[in-house]
C-alpha cells in the first residue's frame, strides 16, 4: 500500500544540473529515513545520500560537495539536487524509506528508479 514515486531524470551535460522528487504514498504513518541509491551499467546499488527524519543528511564522497538531500515531511517528499555533474554519476537513481505502516511495522520501499544521463 505504500510506494515511491519519482521524477526529474534525464540528458544533462557535464556541469550542469538536475532536481529528482520522489514522492511517497499510500498508508503511511510517519516516515523514518529516506535515501538515494544509484546503480550504474554492471554495477552494484550504491548509497549516494540519506536524510534522517530529523534532516540530518549524510553523502557518499563521490558526491559530497555536489549533491544536496533535502525533505518536506508535510508533502512526504524527498529531493535530490545534483550539481556540477560528472559523466560519472551516470546511473539509475532509486529512492528508498524506511516507512512505519499505520500496522505499525517498520517497511522498506523502493521508487522504480529513475535514469540520469550525464554526457556531452
């Protein structure tokens, strides 16, 4: 009943910038922490930031300096500003939750991924 949807993927050049949403719904009773992953081409899913519920936010080093993680907890959203971009941060970009269903059980919930392209 719960699920993430995202949105503002696509072609950038290098240097430049893209804003990803996603958008969490359905029953839930509060949201813990909210991530981003990434995967590119014959890779691992890797952790590229995370944001605690409290806003507290940590990134990986690739990314560090780069990329911003934010959150609107009334509009249950998660947000991933990504500047001066590199050819490699090309990949799939998922978001992720950790969710407290109104069962009150603990879920974790994966947006279907979102494709960044950077490249000339």
């Amino acid at each position: 009943q719960v699920q993430l949807v995202e949105s503002g993927g696509g072609l950038v050049q290098p240097g430049g910038s893209l804003r990803l949403s996603c958008a969490a719904s359905g029953s839930i009773f509060s949201i813990d922490a909210m991530r981003w992953y990434r995967q590119a081409p014959g890779k691992e899913r890797d952790l590229v930031a995370e944001i605690t519920s409290g806003g507290s936010a940590n990134y990986a080093d690739s990314v560090k300096g780069r990329f911003t993680i934010s959150r609107d907890n009334a509009k249950n959203t998660v947000y991933l500003q990504m500047n001066s971009l590199k050819p490699e941060d090309t990949a799939v970009y998922y978001c992720n939750a950790r969710i407290l269903h109104y069962s009150r059980r603990y879920l974790e919930v994966w947006g279907q991924g979102t494709l960044v392209t950077v490249s000339s």
